[in-house]
C-alpha cells in the first residue's frame, strides 16, 4: 500500500496519524485488564478503607 493509502486509512478509523498507537494502547488495555489483582494490593486497599473509616468515625464523635 502506498503512503496516501496509509493516511486514508488512518484518517477514516477515527484516530488520525495516531491510529497505530491508539490500536497498541487498546490492545495493551484489553490486556491489562484480564490480569488478576495482586492479594498484596487487596490487602492494602483494605487496611486504607479500614484506617479512613476510623478517622471518620473518629472526626464525627
């Protein structure tokens, strides 16, 4: 394909000169989310909703 077929291409997906690396992000996205959350991450969130709800409880007494 020539280079004037490319920037059709390009400029009818929506995306513009951007188009191959909006493809690699969304790919890379998709990816990312089918990975499992560490039980280490968890963990922390909870001890951080934990610690907050203290404090609230806490500031309102």
């Amino acid at each position: 394909m020539n280079e004037l077929g490319m920037l059709r291409r390009r400029r009818d997906d929506g995306l513009g000169p951007n188009s191959d690396i909006g493809n690699k992000l969304r790919a890379l996205y998709g990816a990312v989310q089918q990975e499992e959350i560490p039980t280490r991450l968890i963990d922390l969130l909870e001890q951080l909703d934990a610690v907050e709800k203290q404090a609230k409880t806490e500031k309102s007494e």
